[in-house]
C-alpha cells in the first residue's frame, strides 16, 4: 500500500526523533556493564574480537569492545560489515568476509585481519538501533546453537538497553526494575565463575557463591579482608603491582593465571578478568571481575610435560654418539622447534672403512613427528649394517614405511625426506640417495663445492621408489654438511633458498656448541623456530692415534 506525503513525512521525523534519542543514550550511557558483557562473548566465543556498536547516522559507533584499539571508537558505516545487519535487520554471518565485502574490506576490519564476522540486532522499540558482533582473525565454523547463543546475549544487551531507555522515560516502575535486577541476581547466584568486587584498598567487597566451590571459604568471612592473603605467596607481589597497574589505569583488561589458596592448604589454579570498576556516578572505587578455576587443566598440563619431558629426554638418548678417528670425524647439533622432533640422524661404522650417514626430516612437527621418526630409528642401525649400499637402504626405509603408515590411512598417513650417504674411506668415495632433501654438500680440499641432490621422491608416498644414486671422490681432507630445511629458514626466509660455499665453510667450521649458540641468535632475531638438525663430517682429518680412536669410533 502506497504511503501519502502526510504518512512520510511524519515516518521521517519519527526517525529523526529515533536517532536524537538513540544519539542521548549512547551519550549517557555507562561503559562498564557493556563492557563486561562484551569481555564475557569474547570468552565464550574465544574470539579475540567482540563490538557492542550503534548507528548514528551513516557511522557505526563502538560503544563497548574486547579486542579492539580503544583509538577505533567509529567506522564509516559502508566500510564496516553490520551494515549487512542493519539492511536484513536480522543476524549475519559471513565466514569469509574478504569474499563477501570485496573492496570494502580494505578498512578497519582489513586491518584488524578479519577472517570470520558473525552480528545480530540490537533493537530498541522494535527498530535496529546497534549490533553484537564477533570477529575471529583465522577461519571457523557457526553452528545453529551458537547463533542461538549470540543472539541471547544481544538480548542481555538489550535487556540493558531497554533499562535505560525506560529510565531516561521515567515510565520504570519498581516492579519491572526489581523483575530485571532478580533475573541477574539469579545468574550472578548461578554461575560457576567467581564474581568479585574490590575496593580501592584491595579489599573484597563483594563475593558471589562460587567462591565458596573455589576456595572452601564462605564470602561472608572473607568480605572486607585483603585479596592478597588469599594468593599463593610465590605470586604476592606480582598481584599486588598488577592490583595498582590496574587501579591507576595503566592495565585496561587484566588477564593472568596465577597459583591461589585453599581452605585446606592445598594450592588452586585460577585465571583473573578484572578491570576497573566505576559507580553510578561514573566515579571509580575499585576493581571488579570473574575467577575462573583451572587447577585441572593445569594439573593435566604437568602431567602431559613431565611425558614430554621424558619423551624428549628418551629422543636424544638414542641419537648416535659422535664418531672420532683418523680417517672420520662426526657430530651433529639437535634443536626441536617444541620439546619433541621430526627431525633426527643416525650414524654407524659399517666395516673396517666404511660408514652410514643419514639425516631425516619427518612431517610435521611435535609429538605426531617424533613418534614416526622414533620408529625409523629403531630400524636403521640393524638396515644400515644389513644392507650398506644407498638404494638398497632407502628402498627398505621407504618399505618400512608405507607399511607402518599406508598411504590409504588418512590419520596415520606421512612421509620422510632425507639423505643417507655411505663413506668408503679405503676408497675415498662417498655415494648416497637423497629423498626430496636440501641437498648436502661435500667440501674438498681444494676448495670445490658439491652438491648432493641425486635421488629421489620423499620417502613413504610410493610403495615404489626409483632411485638414482650419487658419487663423490675426495682426497686429502674433505668436509660433509648435512642438515634438515630448518637451518635454510634461519638463512634466508625466501622459498627455494641454497646454501652457497661461504655458508658451507662458516658452518662446518663451528663446533655443535658454536653452531647452537649462532641458531640461537638467528631464531630471535627472525622469529623462525623450525626444528633444526646439522650433521658436519670431516673425512680423513687430522687424526687420533691409534690407541686413542679405536674407542671412539662408535664401532659396536
């Protein structure tokens, strides 16, 4: 039905009136209960990022935020994606907002590295006055019951609102204001987190029941005394500057996991969210937030470390001792990226003249990766002695393999790179396979740089492996670098990066203790904390006396 002139016009002085009023309870209103509601979606979500935002003309205003730089307080409404809210005045989700937005993107929601953005309406009198919205800055998935979710907790929000805006009316009456104030009265009873207040003092003023589960102490004995006497001494005077940090203002939200008491003497885990907290008058008297209990996460968490500790423990016991005599010298530096690694090489003295060298580089990292690379090594010594010859090693690691970890098998499914090289020092000969490997290098002694990039595809693939093997000679001394893609990292970021010569002679001319402290240093300085493994072999070296190397030499 078509509207007359009379009818539009006074739609659009409704509006006006709508937004005058909307513009003086954003105005008024108090930043602390919203931005505890949005501190609460942001961890319920575990999304870094969560708005509570209104529209005031063709902006969008941030009223309330966790996550976002306190500067961003407006985006220009065409450039922020609630305007897809407001146009269906209905919730939005968008999981690949980039898509979805196009050149709009290229705004503040590009710079925040938006991945995934979820809104519904904020309503007021049944117009869409504002929006809750969650941004993630990595992919994920929505499901109905957390839509469900969000939109019960726009409608906290508008619980809120419609508080206000019925004050600001002066038509609240004390029914409906005690109904409103019973039904959170009952959550903050209710809920399992600990809710607290302290005053400027430190002292607690207010202490819902869950203290009580948390702690084996009633709030009522406990209101009025000092926080700190229920902290774990270790942490006493790292709360206690925090408590001023917050309090002056220098810490806006306050997040830590720290060590508390209980009743009974025993030690609990609890994580604090706090901020300042201000009265009616918009005047600040003290800090209020949530403790959350973690003592079983974090009792799982020691006990997973101490595995880990042991596993890591166990993972560098095996690994070959280094070989020193007149014609071999061999040592290699192991650095896992985490307590645990893919990473690993394997040594032995075969005969009389020769020996097996191999480094391998298993997918992955972590305790997935050094669970295969642990199987490997418990094959290569009785392999590498049985079999001797290059092809005929890397066929039977890659049959080992396939059949420990099919192809078929998506869970288990993984594969190796890596390089195995047989030193026949009667010869002066090297031959080797390298499976998908940074190639290795042999320095002679007159300066030349080989590399050693024959073989074939990353083992574990193909029960097939054609192969192609490599030869080297060398006479007089000659050096040998192994060493898995994490020392490329540490030199150079760039994909497909090479060592050159002076790379080759400034590491093989360190000792493991002098190449560990150099990866150190190169790790913080670019952030690159891959596993890293470096074998360095001088072949016919200065040399031991006799004596002195036939105990060295790793022979079994």
């Amino acid at each position: 039905m078509r509207r007359n002139a009379a009818q539009i016009i006074a739609a659009m002085e409704e509006r006006k009136q709508q937004e005058k009023f909307v513009a003086k309870l954003v105005e008024d209103f108090s930043f602390s209960s919203l931005e505890q509601i949005a501190d609460t979606v942001s961890r319920a979500f575990q999304v870094p990022l969560c708005l509570i935002s209104f529209r005031q003309g063709q902006k969008q205003c941030i009223q309330a935020s966790a996550g976002v730089p306190k500067e961003i307080r407006e985006v220009a409404l065409d450039f922020a994606p609630c305007k897809f809210v407001y146009a269906a005045e209905a919730a939005q989700v968008m999981l690949q907002p980039q898509q979805q937005m196009g050149e709009e993107y290229k705004s503040v929601i590009s710079a925040l590295g938006v991945q995934f953005y979820a809104g519904v309406p904020l309503r007021l009198q049944n117009a869409v006055i504002g929006t809750l919205c969650i941004m993630d800055t990595k992919p994920r998935t929505f499901t109905r019951q957390e839509q469900e979710m969000l939109s019960s907790f726009g409608g906290w929000v508008e619980s809120e609102l419609d508080l206000r805006a019925n004050m600001e009316l002066q038509r609240v009456t004390k029914d409906e204001l005690y109904e409103l104030t019973a039904k959170y009265e009952h959550v903050i009873q209710h809920v399992q987190e600990v809710i607290f207040q302290i005053d400027q003092e430190g002292n607690w003023t207010f202490l819902n029941p869950s203290w009580t589960a948390l702690t084996g102490f009633l709030p009522e004995e406990s209101l009025e005394k000092s926080f700190v006497a229920f902290v774990h001494p270790d942490y006493h005077e790292e709360v206690t500057l925090d408590f001023r940090s917050v309090l002056q203002g220098e810490i806006d939200m306050y997040h830590k996991e720290i060590k508390g008491l209980h009743k009974n003497g025993d030690t609990i885990w609890v994580k604090v969210s706090s901020q300042r907290f201000r009265n009616a008058k918009g005047e600040m008297i003290g800090i209020a937030g949530t403790l959350t209990d973690i003592s079983e996460r974090r009792r799982i968490e020691q006990i997973k470390q101490e595995e880990l500790d042991l596993a890591r423990r166990v993972q560098q016991v095996v690994l070959s001792d280094p070989i020193r005599n007149e014609k071999v010298q061999v040592e290699a530096l192991y650095m896992a990226s985490e307590q645990l690694s893919g990473d690993m090489y394997f040594w032995c003295r075969i005969d009389e003249h020769r020996y097996g060298i191999m480094v391998l580089d298993v997918m992955g990292h972590g305790v997935p990766a050094a669970l295969i690379s642990m199987s490997i090594r418990s094959l290569l010594r009785g392999m590498v002695k049985r079999l001797a010859e290059p092809i005929q090693v890397m066929e039977e690691l890659n049959r080992q393999l396939n059949v420990l970890y099919p192809s078929e098998d998506a869970h288990f499914m993984s594969y190796a790179t890596g390089i195995y090289v047989l030193v026949d020092t009667k010869q002066q000969r090297i031959e080797y396979v390298n499976a998908g490997h940074p190639a290795g290098y042999l320095l002679r002694e007159t300066g030349e740089l080989v590399p050693m990039t024959k073989g074939c595809m990353p083992l574990g693939i193909m029960p097939d492996l054609p192969a192609e093997k490599g030869t080297i000679s060398y006479s007089g001394e000659a050096k040998l670098l192994l060493y898995t893609d994490g020392l490329l990292e540490l030199i150079s970021p760039e994909a497909g990066a090479k060592l050159n010569k002076e790379d080759v002679l400034d590491w093989v001319s360190r000792s493991p203790e002098e190449q560990e402290e150099l990866v150190a240093q190169k790790r913080i300085k670019q952030h690159a904390y891959d596993d890293i493994c470096i074998i360095t072999a001088v072949l016919s070296g200065t040399g031991l006396r006799k004596a002195e190397w036939r105990k060295e030499d790793g022979v079994d």
